[in-house]
C-alpha cells in the first residue's frame, strides 16, 4: 500500500479519535511523548544516560514536570534538562504541544501494530532523530504494560457474556499463519456493557477458549445468567466445561444465514427466511416451539434435510426468552461482539500481515480500551427490568 494511501486513512483515524474523550488514550500519548524526549536528548548529547564517551556534548539534568490541558484529557510531560548547551525537545512546541503530530504517531502505531521498525520511523518524524531496535522495544513494553494492565483488571458481577472471535494474519517463524482474536463482552446488571478481554490464540479449540474463559472467572467474573454467541465446537466445549448450567443463547443471525445452506431451491430462500423470523419473533416461547413446529412440518416432505437441520438447531436461539422482555432484543445476536470485530478488521486490514502475535494482541488491546472507556461514560444499554426469572433453573437444552 502506498504511503499516501496510508496517509489519507490516518487522517480519518485522527478526525475520529479528536471527536470523543478518552482518558486512556491520554496515557499513551504521555507514555510515547515522554520517551521520545528522552530519545532526543540522548541523540543531542551523543551519549546515552550514564555512559562514558569522548563525543559527549552536554550533561542531562533531570527533568522538568508540566502538564498540559489537552482534548484527550491531562498529559503529564517529563521535560528533560541539559546542562552544557541549549536543548528543548524538538516533538513539542515550547509552551505549546503539537497535539496533532502526536495523534498521527500514535493512531499509525495502532494502525501498523506498533512493530519496531515502523515506531522508529515514526518516532524519528515525530523528533527528527533516528533511534535504536532496543530503544523502540522499551516503548512498546510501555505500552504493552498499560494493555496488561487492562487485560488482568478485575471483572465482578456480569449478567450476560457475549462471545466472538476472528482471525488474522501472523508471521510465525519463516512462515505466515491464521491466529484466532478471542474477546469477551460483558453486561453488568446496572445494564453497563464493557469489554472483559482478548487473547490471541492458535484456533478456536476447546483448550484455548477454555483458558481464556478460566481467566475471566479468575478475574472474578459472577453472577452470568445467559451466554451468546455463535455455534463452534471448541467454543461450546469450552462453555460447557467452564459455565456449566448456564443458559446459552445460539446468534439468530448466524442461524438465519446458516439456514440458506439447506434451502434446495433458490425461490424458496425468501419465504424460509421470513418463517424463521416469525419463529425468533414470537412473543413466547410457547408461540416459538409452535410456529418452529409449523415450520418443520411444513417442509419435511419437499426440504427434507431443510426440516430436520430446524428441528435440531433452531431451538437453541429460543434460549433468549427466558430473559426479561426488554433484554432480548439486544442479547439475541452476537452483534455487539460482531460490531467491535468488524472496527478492529478494518483497521488489521492496512497492517496486513503481523510481524509476531504481540503485535496483534497490541493493536487489538489498545483499540478495545478506547472502545471500552468510551462505554464507561455512556447511558445504560440495557434498561432496568423488574422480570427476574428463575435463572437457576433454567439449563441450556443439550443437543445429542
């Protein structure tokens, strides 16, 4: 991909993070700014922190605090002092920071997953000072440790969980490889959505979904009363093992486009779609089982394989109606998972290839804290229901 092209996206990343709060994001402004002076003293004074050389130029002399007011919330600077000649850090203004320069850096770090020759360059169009492998990987251990942070936080009482996955290219070795992006979502009972955490994975198999859920139950993850997700082996194992008893909503959407696979005539697709619809639709579940019923019997001569693949696999995106009324339609899809996948493609799609699954695990950790900090400062997604059903005994419906 050309630079330009590179550019132009960059620019709309900035235009997008200038227009909303974030906290978070004033952390790692501070965190790479504070870095990339120190960066440029070093290259002033030709001489690293405490080492001897014949070319040194000056002496550093500490640093000196100041804290700017900006867009994204308060950055603390660590100026640094040089004793021997002038020197003032060329990546901000005096007085003054160049907010703008800092967020292109910033939004390309996340863009390209923050990889060692590509912070170098940045940070030497940021500073105008060419830096080393080792310096940059100090920086992306910064970074790394703020996402670390975030990924061990704990979790607490959570009512629904909603489950995804997606996969993304990364260099292992001499070769180049799918590795699967695990998260999870999370609805308080105060109806507050947050993202719980991610991990990057070989695959989808029950050992690596079911570690990542231990770690969620760890964290103190309690009080579930419904999971939603899609249908994969691995990830119904790992549920199974992990929530036993907990009731687990299968994504109506997927179901709705699964469905197409057994329709044997193309002209039938419209009217299955829409009688699948009035199924997920019903007011009850009762209406549910009955118009499901309708439905298998309706097709179980002409479709034979149509019927029994809904007959056996529908039921299980009937599980939402035993939560309250006004919970359903949001709990129903795993569309609130889906929509942050879709936002973090659309951003590894420009990466490309990822040098190292860190680096994939970065830009996904980094994007989903500014996600999940912006949800903290919003309303509700969920509004307060006075139906509380019988969760404990309600059981999930085994397929055999």
């Amino acid at each position: 991909m050309a630079y330009q092209s590179e550019y132009t996206l960059l620019e709309q990343v900035i235009q997008m993070l200038a227009t909303k709060e974030d906290s978070k994001f004033s952390k790692v402004i501070e965190k790479v700014v504070n870095e990339a002076m120190k960066l440029e003293r070093a290259k002033t004074l030709q001489a690293e922190p405490y080492e001897r050389t014949e070319d040194r130029m000056g002496y550093a002399n500490g640093f000196k605090n100041k804290t700017l007011a900006l867009a994204t919330g308060k950055v603390l600077l660590k100026i640094p002092q040089v004793r021997g000649l002038e020197f003032y850090p060329s990546c901000i203004e005096k007085g003054i920071r160049s907010e703008r320069a800092l967020k292109l850096a910033i939004a390309e770090m996340y863009v390209k997953g923050v990889s060692t020759r590509r912070v170098s360059d940045i940070v030497e169009i940021l500073c105008g000072t060419e830096v080393s492998s080792s310096q940059v990987s100090r920086l992306a251990k910064e970074l790394d440790e703020e996402a670390t942070s975030w990924r061990s936080s704990p979790v607490g009482q959570i009512q629904y969980l909603v489950l995804d996955a997606t996969y993304e290219s990364v260099r292992v070795g001499s070769k180049v490889v799918k590795q699967s992006l695990l998260m999870a979502i999370g609805v308080d009972y105060e109806g507050k959505r947050q993202i719980l955490g991610t991990e990057v994975a070989n695959s989808e198999a029950e050992v690596n979904w079911r570690s990542f859920l231990e770690g969620l139950v760890r964290r103190g993850l309690h009080g579930l009363t419904m999971i939603t997700s899609d249908d994969h082996a691995g990830l119904r194992a790992a549920i199974d093992a992990v929530f036993p008893g907990i009731l687990w909503q299968r994504c109506q959407f997927h179901l709705q486009q699964n469905a197409r696979g057994y329709v044997t005539r193309k002209d039938d697709v419209p009217a299955v779609a829409a009688e699948i619809r009035k199924v997920f639709n019903a007011p009850d579940e009762q209406n549910a089982e009955r118009y499901l019923q309708s439905l298998v019997e309706k097709y179980e001569k002409t479709q034979p394989r149509l019927a029994q693949w809904a007959d056996e696999n529908l039921r299980e995106g009937l599980s939402v109606f035993h939560i309250p009324e006004n919970h359903r339609r949001k709990l129903r899809t795993s569309n609130l998972a889906e929509r942050q996948m879709k936002e973090i493609k659309r951003r590894t799609k420009v990466v490309g290839v990822f040098p190292n699954a860190d680096s994939l695990l970065r830009l996904a950790a980094a994007m989903l804290i500014e996600q999940n900090d912006q949800w903290q400062n919003e309303k509700r997604y969920l509004p307060e229901s006075n139906d509380r059903p019988a969760f404990k005994e309600i059981y999930r419906k085994k397929v055999a």
